[in-house]
C-alpha cells in the first residue's frame, strides 16, 4: 500500500489557509499555489539518492555530495495542475515537463485523454505527477494509468488538497505510487467538492467560472 504524506510544515499550513478563503483573487492565488509547491517539492525529493565527488573549496579538496543520476519530470494533469509547475521546476529547473488533459466521456462517464506529451524517456526518469486537488479520484486514476501505459514506472502523485475518497481510490488503483498532500480534508460533497476545501482550482487560478 502506498503511502500518504501530509505535508504540515507552517509556512505550508499559513499559506494554504490563504488560498482557501473566498476572496483571495487569481494572482495571489497563483503566487500561493506556486510558492505552496516549491515548499512541498522540497519534502516529495527528500529521497533522491545522492552520490558523493571530488571537489577543491578555497581550502582544500573534500569529498561532497550531488544527486546522482536520477532525472525527474513534472507531469501537470491540465488544467488545473499547471498552477503547481513553475513551483516545483523553480527548485528542480533540470525537470522536463509532460502534459496529460483527461475529459469524461458524457455518456460511458469514463476517462478519455485527449491530450499527451510526455517526455521520450519517462521509463528513466521518477514523475512527479501534479493536480491541486484529489477529489474522487477519477483522473488522477486514469492519468496515472496513461502514464504508466507509456512506460512510466517510478511515479509520486502530489496534490495541495486531498479527500478522504480520492486517497483511498487512488491507493488502491495505484498501491505503488505515494501521495503527497498540503491537506486531508473531511469531505467531497454532492457536487464532488472537497470540502471545507478551497472551490475550484482551475477556476481560481485562471479567473474563469
Ligand atoms: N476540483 C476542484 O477544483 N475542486 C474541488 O473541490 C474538487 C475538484
């Protein structure tokens, strides 16, 4: 099973209580989705291996440390996760970026892609997959899957908010894929809206309705 971090750090919590009320408008909105993903960034790379070389300070040579190898990419599922990608290539700027856009059919109700780039070497590379909320779970689902059918295989799954459905959803569909969320909230309502949550993403983000 994998597994869910909550990111709780206090500059995470204090600007997370910003994006959610009501009248913070799209561009403080953006700054704070933004800012909110650097500082999660930090703690979903926590893990990267590390390799140490040879260097020379002023003072001496030393031995010191450099991630090895391991090359990421950053996956928005569009359009709402494109709000959490300059945040994260800020601190990782070496990170190609895929793209996924999901629609729902409106008579099957399923998943359908209508939009894929994804880096050539994803199998290579860890993904860090990104939407500010996991609601249902349904796309998150489904996008984990496109990615994985084109040969991802090393996938972390980061949301700024998080539903109790959504968590357990995408746990079982994709045990090997861990999340990582500023907030578990309590609930989805009828309308699947994560609530107390923070509305709609893609909306306030982009200053549409
Ligand atoms: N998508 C959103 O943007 N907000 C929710 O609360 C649920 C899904």
């Amino acid at each position: 099973m994998s597994k869910v971090h909550i990111i709780d750090h206090p500059l995470i919590q204090h600007k997370l209580t910003h994006l959610r009320k009501e009248e913070t408008g799209p561009k403080e909105f953006r700054e704070l989705a933004n800012e909110i993903s650097t500082l999660m960034a930090y703690e979903v790379t926590r893990d990267l291996p590390l390799q140490e070389v040879k260097i020379k300070t002023p003072v001496m040579e030393t031995n010191s440390k450099v991630i090895s190898g391991k090359k990421l990419a950053i996956v928005p599922i569009l359009r709402a996760g494109l709000g959490m990608v300059d945040g994260v290539v800020n601190l990782i700027p070496a990170a190609k970026v895929g793209h996924i856009g999901l629609y729902r059919d409106p008579e099957t109700l399923e998943p359908v892609e209508y939009y894929c780039k994804m880096p050539t070497d994803i199998g290579s590379r860890e993904l860090i997959v990104v939407d500010p909320m996991l609601a249902t779970g349904g796309t998150a689902v489904a996008a984990l899957q496109f990615v994985k059918d084109r040969g991802a295989e090393n996938i972390k799954f980061m949301c700024l908010v998080a539903a109790p459905e959504g968590v357990e959803k995408l746990q079982a569909a994709h045990p090997d894929v861990d999340i990582y969320t500023a907030a578990l909230d309590d609930r989805l309502n009828d309308h699947a809206y994560i609530e107390p949550g923070l509305g709609d993403a893609g909306d306030r983000l982009f200053g549409t309705k």
